[in-house]
C-alpha cells in the first residue's frame, strides 16, 4: 500500500505539471475515502458478498492497494496523451483504461464472476457523482477536519478502527508467507493443497492447478485436491480430464464435500449430453441434498435432454425457490443458479 501511495502522488505530480490545478493530495482523498468504499458497498450487493461492514473491514486495504496502483498506472500515460491530443480524447482513453484495470481488481480481490466484476465497475461513477454534487458541502467539512486538535481527536477515538482496515490484509500476506514457507517442504501436501486455494480463489486457475497437482503427487489421497482439480478441467471445458479426477474422488470417498462429487459428475454428463448417466447420478445427489438449487438446476437440464419437461419445470421451479429461502451467506453462491433456472423456465 505505501508503494501504491507514492506511485499515485508521483503520477499525480506529474499531472499537475502538464495540467496544473488538480492538487496534489485530492484524487488519492478521494479514491481512499469515496471511490474504494463505494467500490466495496456495490460489490457487496451486487454480488452477494455480506455485509458491507464485514467486506470493508476484509476487503478495503487489498482494494485501495490495487485501485491506487490502477490509478497510478493510468495517470502516467494520461498526463503523456494530453501533450499530443486533445484532451477530452485523453480523458476518454484514460478513463477507459482505468475501468479494465479496475475489473480485473474487483474480480481478483472479491473473487466474483467477470459479470458481477464488471456490473461493480460499471456502477463505479456513482460514489464520485455523489461527491461532485455534494462537493460544496464536503469541502467544508473538509476544512473543519483539517484542525490538528480535530484530527487528534479523531485519531484518539477512531484510530483502532482505522488501522484495523489494515489489518484483513496483513493477515492474508502473513498467511501466504507461512504457505509458501511450507511448502518447500517436498512431503507436505497438504500446504501446496492450501496455496492451490488461495489461487484459485483469485481465479488463477493455471497456478492453483500446479498446486493441486503438485499435492496429489505428494499424497494421491489428498481426496479434496483431486475435487478441485475436477472442477476447474470441467469449468475449462476438459471433460475427460474432470471425469478421472472426480472418478477418483467416488473410488476414495464418493460422500466427499457433502456428496458434492456426484453434483460434477452429473454436470459433466450433461455436459457429454449423456442424459441417462446424468439423471442417475443427480438423482442420488438430489436425495441427499435437496436444496442444492446447483444440483436442480443440473437435475432439470438432465430431465430435459430426456425429453420430460414437466419433469425439468418442477426442477427448475425448486432450484428458484432453494435459491430464495437460502441464508443470506450463500446467497453470494446460489443466486447464479438460480438465474439459470429462470432463464431455463422462459423457454
């Protein structure tokens, strides 16, 4: 975060010098106290992710360290372009630009889908709308806490919560140093299992594949690496590959994350459009989990390809309901489903 500070006063400097009048201090105030928390109150909402207290406390140093450096790295090539076109086309590109890096941030830091990601984006200019209009006002309120006694004040009563801010972060670093610490042990599996993990929570797929391969030539009864490395070949679209790690998966343990084995089996006999097979294993699924609006949905799509579409209706009608009497937490997981299921009941 230091390094991301410096990097947007030093671009923020040299904006100042091809265009003066932007103030030194102002745009790294507002992406910290304006931009970054709308960024987490919409990502909050829009993808489910709890409350926007708890994703402040969790998520507001990993995103401003990112928006900032975005910021940084739009505002070099930007102050660049106004020395040889106009500056209304440079403000255009540069905006652009910050907008895909900021994508790729909300995606990486929230672990959201690419269109929950860009949605929060999109909706991104409303927390800098809400200071533009209300800039009058704030300005001096500003003034007000640029008293030293009201800034000691405030720092006395509200210090631990904002250092707190800080400390999701620090927390998350420090248990990525203690991974990558063990492993280097050449028998730990499980610590490669963990690393595998945390990439794949920041969708990076390519490196969290390594690890869980890595784990399982350590220990092929890490059971849990075998699952994920199923679901991440059946999200690539490599089906034979999933199929032979999720067939490992029943051969040790077919009750494994809540049976959840049985779920990816049957989507990737749906997938094959082997319809049959899909039911068959859905159907045990089901019976286990009846709630599961993922499994429904799979379940419908399997009845459909069958040629019942009552069948699949009912299922679908299920997957919707499962969905909306979910607690709050899973919501953040259920809901994709049950937008499919809906797309599915329009047709």
């Amino acid at each position: 975060m230091l390094f991301a500070t410096i990097a947007v006063l030093g671009a923020t400097a040299l904006l100042n010098f091809t265009a003066p009048g932007i103030g030194f201090f102002m745009p790294l105030f507002i992406l910290a106290a304006f931009y970054v928390p709308g960024v987490l109150i919409l990502g909050a909402l829009i993808g489910r992710l709890g409350g926007a207290g708890m994703v402040l406390r969790r998520d507001y140093s990993a995103m401003l360290t990112c928006a900032a450096m975005a910021m940084a790295a739009t505002g070099i090539p930007f102050a660049a372009l106004l020395w040889v076109v106009p500056p209304a086309f440079a403000l255009s590109a540069a905006t652009l630009y910050f907008a895909v890096l900021m994508f790729f941030a909300v995606r990486t830091v929230f672990g959201v889908e690419s269109g929950v990601a860009a949605a929060v984006v999109s909706l991104s200019w409303i927390p800098l709308a809400v200071v533009a209009a209300l800039w009058g006002p704030l300005s001096m309120v500003l003034r007000l806490l640029a008293s030293p006694f009201l800034l000691l004040y405030l720092w006395y009563y509200l210090g631990g919560e904002i250092s707190g801010l800080g400390d999701a972060l620090r927390r998350r670093q420090n248990f990525r140093r203690m991974l990558d610490a063990a492993a280097v042990n050449p028998h730990d599996g499980e610590a490669q299992y963990q690393l595998g993990l945390v990439y794949q929570q920041r969708r990076q797929y390519s490196e969290a594949s390594e690890r869980f391969r890595k784990a399982v030539a350590i220990d092929p009864s890490l059971t849990d690496a075998h699952f994920q490395l199923g679901r991440i070949a059946r999200e690539q679209g490599r089906l034979r590959e999933a199929l032979g790690h999720f067939q490992t998966v029943v051969d040790q343990d077919e009750r494994h994350n809540l049976s959840e084995v049985l779920r990816e089996l049957g989507a990737i006999y749906v997938a094959a459009r082997q319809f049959s097979d899909a039911r068959d294993e859905l159907g045990r699924y089901i019976e286990r989990r009846p709630y599961d609006p993922e499994g429904l949905y799979w379940y419908g799509q399997a009845m459909e390809g069958l040629g019942d579409r009552q069948a699949a209706r009912d299922l679908y009608l299920r997957a919707v309901e499962a969905d909306r009497t979910a607690p709050r937490y899973r919501r953040r997981f259920t809901a994709r489903w049950s937008r499919l299921a809906q797309r599915a009941l329009g047709k």
